[in-house]
C-alpha cells in the first residue's frame, strides 16, 4: 500500500524532481546499511572497571601554589 502511494506520487513530479527523489533514496540506503557487527551496541565498561588504574594523591584537593594570589 505504502509503495503504491510513493510510486503514485513519484509519477506525478517532473522528471528533475524525480531523479532527487532517488538520489535521496540511494543517499537513505548508504547511510543506514550496516553489517551484522555494526548493528550491535558496543560494550561498555562495568562499574569499578578502573579500580587499581587510576591512582591520586593525597593532596589532590589542595590549593595549587600557582593560584595563591588569586585566593
């Protein structure tokens, strides 16, 4: 039904318009054609992942020397 309706109002525009239409129709495909690998999300980290990597010291919150005038 829906093609039937879209070939109807494809055959009503003048040909320029008609060759945007596929155009567009090429552009739609290109852009969401994907692979099988594509398709799937990609896995994210779980939480704690990091635990161990990332290391701070223990002053990380102190003042820095450099901004003591503008405190």
């Amino acid at each position: 039904m829906l093609q039937t309706e879209i070939l109807k109002s494809l055959q009503q525009l003048p040909e320029p318009l008609q060759q945007e239409v596929l155009h567009y129709v090429e552009f739609l495909k290109a852009r969401y054609a994907q692979t099988p690998s594509e398709e799937k999300p990609k896995k994210r980290g779980a939480l704690g992942s990091w635990k161990g990597k990332i290391i701070m010291s223990d002053d990380f919150d102190a003042p820095l020397e450099d901004f003591r005038d503008y405190m």
